[in-house]
C-alpha cells in the first residue's frame, strides 16, 4: 500500500477543539481549500511548494486536524503494485467561497485508500458541499488530505458551473508551466476538444496506469503544414518550438492520466482509450489535476480520440535493392526474455531469489508462453514488412540465455549452459523470420557483454549476404592482444580471441561520477564488435569487410553523463583501432547509446557532449543526414510526449561515401500500448533506424590537366579511382570526347581497355596532348569511362584541360 491508513476517528460534527486536543479550528469557520494550499511562489521550482499546514519536509501527515470546505467533484481509482483498490476524491472550493487568491489552488485530492467512505460511512458524491475534517500531507509533492471525516454536508447536486474549470493552457517556459500546474493542483482543468496527441497511450502495467500527452489545440505546433511536424520535438532538433541548442522545457505538453477514467468504469484495471501520436482528442476531458511520479496529469473522467495521420507512413525505409545495395539496422527490442527458467541464472525467472547486481529477479519475464510467442511473431513482422529484412541488425535488450541449438531448422533446449554461443531469444526470432516467410538469420553475441539482468546486445544477419570472419589470434582487434588505445586497464576478456567480442575497461578514476555511475567498469553492457564478410550481391563472388559495433550504453540521459561520455571515448578508441589495422575499413557503429545527437543538452543548465568522443574520431552521426532530408522523420523515442532520438547509427568516411538513405520505421514509439488493434505495431518502445548503402565499388575518374609544351607530346593523366579494392581484378575501358581542343590538332584520341588488379584500387588513363606554339586559350577534352563485372560508375566523366603556355 502506498499511503500510511490511520486508524478511525469518532464523527460528531461541529465538536470543539476544547473537547478534542489537536482538532484546529473545530468550532470557527472551515478552511478554504485555498488556505489548506496555500499561494504558489514565483521559484524556479513551484512543485517543491508546500502546505502551509503540513509538515516542513517529509510525506507524513500533519499532528494537526483541519476543517476544510469544498464541492465533490470528482471520484478516482487506482490501483497499487499489489493489485489492491485505491480510492479517493477531488475536493474544491466553490465560486464565491474560495480564499480570492488567484496563487493558491482552489482544488484539493483527499486520500482515502482501500475505504469507499471515510471514516464513519460518508460516501463522497459528486455535487456534494462538505466540510471534511482531515490532516494535511505532501506525498511527494503533492498536497492532500488524508485520514477524512465528515464535519456536515451544506449542499447537494452543486452543478460543475458553480465550481471553477480552467482550460489547461499551459504556457511553453517550463517553470511557467510548472507554476500554471502548481496554481490549479486537485483543480477540474479542461482539456479542450481537438487538442493535438503528441504520444501513444503508455501502459504501465504493475498498476495498470495509463497516460497519454496532448498539446492544446491552439498551439502553434498543430498548424504546421506537415502532418508530421504537429508534435513537440525535444531539442535541440530544426522543428522544436524554438529551435537552438538552448531548450525551453516544452512546457506546452499536457498529460491525461487515468484516474478518473478507472473511477467512471467502476475498473482499476481500466484504461486510457489506444491513441497514438497525431490523434485528436473528440470533444473536451475535464477532469482533476493530480501530481505523481514527477509529473502533473488532468484527471478526466472520460476521453475519446479522433484516428489522425499514420505515423509509419512518415517517409518510413525503402527495401534495398538486393543485387547492388545493402541495409543495416539498429534494433531495441525491448526485453526481449523468453519463457524458459535458466537453471544456470538464479534471477532469470519469476519466482527467483534473484542475484548479485539485481534486486528484486527479473520482472521482464513474458506472462506466458504464448505471450512469448506473439511478441516473437511482432518483431518478426516488423523485420520484415517494416524494415524490409536489413542484412544486418544491430540489437539491444536481448536476454543472453543460451540453453537450445538450431538443429534441422528448429530450436532443441536442454540443460547445458552456453549450449552454442547463440542467444536462444535472437535464435528463436531468427526462426519466426523464416517461418513466416522472411529470410535466414543468424544471431551471434559475445555473452561476457551481458548485464547483470541478463540483457545484452548482439547481431542478427542475413545468411545469404554475411558470414562472420573467422577470428585469429593475430588479429588486432579481435585476436589476444587488441591494439585498442584507451586510458583505462582492460578486463581480463579482452584478451579472449572470438568474433564477435565484447571489449571493456575499469571506468578510469577521474571520471565525472556527479550524476552517477552504475558499475566498476565502463560499460555494464560491453559493446559486441563483429567483423562480417559480406557479398556484393547474393551469390556474387565479389565480397568487402564490415566492421560492425552494437552498443547499449548507460541509461540516462541525464544520469551517468560522465559514464556515457566515457563509453563514446571508448567507442571512438575501437573505431580509431580498426581503420588503423585497415584503411579501407567500412565502420557501422550503432545501438541505443541513450543520449541525445549532437548538441546534447541532458541538463538545460549545463549542456554535453556526451557523443563528443565519436565524432571527433570522424564517426559520422546519420541522424545527421535523416535530420537534413526528412526532419519530421528524424526521432527514435518518444518520452513524456517529446519527440527524441536515443537510437543512432554513426559510420566511418569510407561507409558514409557509400551511403543511399537514412531513415527511420516509426512501428513502435507513436503507438498505444496493449492495444491489439495495433498488430505489430508498439512491440519495442524504440523506433529502429535503417541505412542502406551501395553494395558495389564506385568506380570515378577525377579531372586532369597539363601544360601543353611547344612541341611533341604530353600526357594528360586521369586517374581513375575505386572505392575500395577488389577481391578479384576487374577492367575499365575509356574514350576521349573532344570539346574545346580537336582531336588529331590537339590530342592523339583514345579508346581502350586497362585492369585493375585484385587489392588494387585504382590506375591511369594517359591522353597524348599535342605541342604547339600557338597562343590559344586553355583547351578542354572529356574522358568517359565504363567498368566492367558490376562496378558501379559514381562519377564516370572527366575534364582534360590543355592549358596553354605560350
């Protein structure tokens, strides 16, 4: 139970305080629930008011009894962690008998716990005038009476006109907005017809609590032209209310809660109608304002939604084409745990007694066997209707048990720890991809990258595009000795000799520890870095090297700022590591790192740069390019109704020249939770982002010039240049284009054929220029080239320029 009981008062209206110590004000005139609140200040932090009638600090209730007068106006419901009923009312002055100060709430909660009546058998109706006589408390923050009586009942049926309802208007500077909230606290607020959803319904399931955020449907936000667009944005991103690196809070978000709705369907199991982000609410919700969990929420007691724009149609990702592109995926599935016990995990299952680093056990365990199955059947869907099946995904919040083996394309479990080095849950999705029709994958983990709960980050492949290069001792990154330059002492795993392989360090002692740390090392979750051969097309003989890092950092994004930030420095340390070993190194290096894209401002007040590290090792971040081509578009999360990107996929120069398009499937953070209605749709409360890239080599010729002599001949050299070196030679033929300068007068004309070797990556197409001593101008002739055996021609002309020096 969340709130202390106290035991039964004698009820016999109108008693003095003489009669009963402790009862103040007794026999004068109630309170105003005005007076109870008290004026709310102009501080930066109006939510840590207080009563000037309870306690100086703490949740406790005050020693001292009041008599407070009000209207019933609305009954709630909630439901505890337990499963247990929570009752209680909103109490407000009415017009006329409230305390005439516009910076006091005129609107109370009053407690009542597992009782429908207070004490000695009122049972509060709506429309009633009271006078209750209760104590007064902050239960964390929020102001409320407690341990009721009924004094008297003055009126009935008071209709809701005679009671004072404010629009939730909020305004946009958050600590304004705080002092809006604080001023109208336990007040009936409307929350007007048409406001704008700016987040799917959140369930939160140990309470059944659910919430959904709006904006007002005059906020400036809702008449961008962009469908799209009409949300709040988290900065610093182009469309938030006021763009810059300087955030204003996005005080203009309005939360609904739940409360009133559970207590109109008689149900604490009831919900908030399944909206999701663009809906609009279908006349107005009317309800109390009630502060819990650091958030103030209207309370209404019903609420109905209008569908509005599909936000998986906002510019969602293209199949990539599959004989001259591949695509690469980052993917939070979400806890994704199965519903076997690992005997090997003393806090794998519901029941356990848990284990070091985890109190309580798990509690991300599937409900059954069959919800397992459907959440499996979910992402399966998404992989591939949605993400058009990448050729390689980049996972988080996988469980890392390992008890089954793929055998004859099924999943066989037994009782052996670290059965095949496999995740059985990525294992298990790789199958539902194939039974449902989709390609094969292969999953693949370093399990020493765990965390203490069991999640981990890994890969999911494609078989027909990627296979995993074997690992040799030698290797300078995933062999016994990693050639990885960083400050801190590596762990004793690093020298492990595998692929993929998880790297990690002690968490040097200078690190910013001021907003917390969560482990010893730097990472609780180690990166997996994974070396893949991949075919240029499936079934192509021509093959390249991908150097692929799934990461999950600290969680945050305003916590272990100093933590994070070390992480990004490592990161950048692996990354610089392997374009030293290879300077043809194609790099995608990508996962939740939970933290914002450059700028990062997790705390206004004192901005990061908590990704700092990978860019300035020449990572290229691809929200970058998501953001320049489809803003709208460029977000991963959705928190407290703003709009954010956790996910990020950064790349190397050499990955980002062969880059087609960023983008990101919206399938997951606009959608209702619990909603079936949604299909796949809301199985991960993170959007996936996907990048597709050329597949082939780029083949380009640069322009030339030469001075053109007096006499004889010259060469004009182009040289022409692949994108990376080929496992096997290829040829490249050219042909002179005469312009300005003539051919024979000029220049010797050619056509011809050279080849480029394997491991190669370029050569020169000589042209004969003419000498004269005539003054001319500067001359100009074009080179076209073709290559042969699936090149792809990225820049196939060039320009010759005789210049003239006579």
């Amino acid at each position: 139970m969340r709130y202390r009981r106290f035991l039964p008062l004698l009820t016999v209206p109108l008693l003095t305080a003489a009669l009963f110590p402790g009862v103040a004000r007794a026999a004068d005139e109630p309170l105003t629930v005005g007076a109870v609140q008290g004026t709310t200040t102009d501080t930066e932090n109006p939510r840590t008011d207080r009563s000037p009638l309870a306690n100086p600090s703490g949740n406790g209730t005050s020693s001292i009894l009041y008599d407070v007068r009000g209207v019933v106006t609305q009954r709630t419901l909630a439901r505890t962690s337990a499963g247990a009923d929570q009752h209680g009312f909103f109490l407000q002055s009415r017009a006329g008998a409230d305390d005439g100060d516009p910076a006091s709430s005129d609107g109370i909660f009053v407690f009542m716990g597992a009782f429908t009546s207070l004490i000695g058998g009122y049972v509060p109706t709506v429309g009633d005038e009271i006078v209750v006589r209760a104590r007064v408390s902050e239960f964390f923050s929020m102001t409320q009476l407690s341990g009721a009586t009924l004094v008297t009942r003055l009126a009935e049926g008071v209709p809701l006109s005679e009671v004072r309802v404010d629009d939730a208007r909020p305004p946009g500077e958050l600590a304004a907005a705080d002092r809006f909230w604080e001023r109208h606290e336990g007040m009936q607020l409307r929350v007007r017809d048409g406001a704008g959803v700016v987040a799917g319904r959140n369930v939160f399931g140990g309470t059944a609590d659910s919430e959904i955020w709006v904006i007002d449907r005059d906020d400036p936000l809702l008449d961008r032209a962009d469908p799209y667009a009409r949300r709040v944005f988290r900065d610093a991103h182009p469309l938030d209310n006021l763009p810059g690196p300087v955030d204003d809070g996005n005080g203009d978000r309005i939360l609904l809660g739940t409360t009133g709705v559970k207590a109109t369907a008689g149900d604490s199991g009831a919900l908030l109608p399944p909206a999701k982000t663009f809906d609009r609410l279908s006349g107005d919700a009317v309800g109390g304002l009630s502060y819990s969990f650091n958030k103030y929420g209207v309370q209404p007691a019903t609420a109905a939604f209008t569908p509005g724009a599909d936000p998986s149609r906002n510019n969602p990702p293209k199949a990539a084409a599959r004989g001259t592109e591949f695509a690469v995926s980052t993917y939070n599935v979400e806890n994704l745990y199965d519903f076997r016990d690992d005997p090997f995990d003393g806090c794998d299952f519901t029941g356990d007694t848990g284990c070091p680093g985890v109190n309580p056990p798990f509690d991300y365990v599937p409900a059954s066997e069959a919800a397992y199955r459907e959440k499996l059947a979910d992402l399966a869907d998404q992989i591939v209707a949605g993400l058009h099946s990448p050729d390689l995904i980049l996972a988080q919040e996988a469980e890392d048990q390992d008890l089954c083996t793929v055998t004859g394309g099924a999943l066989t479990c037994g009782d052996i720890n670290d059965a095949d080095g496999q995740p059985d849950t990525l294992q298990e999705l790789a199958l539902t991809i194939k039974g449902n029709g989709g390609p094969a994958y292969a999953a693949a983990y370093d399990r020493t990258g765990a965390d203490a709960r069991g999640i981990t980050a890994a890969f999911l492949y494609r078989t027909d595009r990627l296979s995993l290069v074997p690992a040799t001792a030698a290797d300078p990154v995933l062999g016994a000795a990693p050639q990885v330059t960083y400050r801190g002492t590596p762990l004793a795993s690093n020298a492990d000799v595998s692929n993929p392989k998880t790297l990690n360090a002690v968490l040097p002692a200078d690190v910013d520890r001021s907003t917390g740390v969560d482990g010893p090392n730097v990472y609780t979750r180690a990166p997996q870095v994974a070396l893949f051969d991949v075919k240029a097309a499936p079934g192509a003989v021509e093959r390249f090297r991908l150097w692929a890092v799934s990461n999950h950092y600290s969680s945050g994004p305003d916590t272990r700022v100093g933590q994070r930030t070390e992480q990004a420095a490592y990161g950048a340390a692996i990354a610089t590591a392997i374009g030293d070993h290879d300077a043809h190194a194609r790099i995608a290096y990508g996962g939740d790192l939970n933290v914002f894209p450059r700028p990062d401002d997790p705390v206004p007040a004192a901005p990061g740069d908590q990704l700092g590290p990978l860019y300035e090792a020449g990572l290229h971040n691809l929200w970058d390019d998501l953001v320049a081509d489809a803003p709208s578009s460029a977000y991963s999360y959705v928190f407290d109704g703003s709009a954010q990107t956790l996910d990020h996929l950064f790349v190397n120069d050499a990955l980002h020249g062969d880059l087609i398009e960023m983008r990101a499937a919206h399938l997951n953070a606009d959608w209702a939770a619990a909603d079936e209605a949604n299909g796949s749709k809301g199985s991960s409360d993170h959007d996936p982002q996907v990048a597709r890239f050329h597949s082939r080599a780029a083949l380009s010729v640069a322009d030339a010039g030469v001075a053109e002599g007096d006499s004889g001949t010259t060469s004009l050299v182009f040289p022409v240049v692949l994108s990376r070196p080929l496992s096997r030679s290829v040829t490249v033929c050219a042909s002179t284009l005469p312009g300005s300068a003539w051919v024979g007068a000029d220049f010797t004309p050619y056509l011809g054929c050279r080849v480029v070797p394997a491991g190669a990556t370029g050569l020169t197409f000589p042209v004969q220029v003419r000498g004269d001593r005539w003054k001319e101008p500067d001359e100009k002739l074009t080179l076209v080239v073709a290559g042969l055996a699936g090149i792809r021609l990225a820049d196939a002309r060039a320009t010759g320029t005789i210049q003239n020096d006579d």
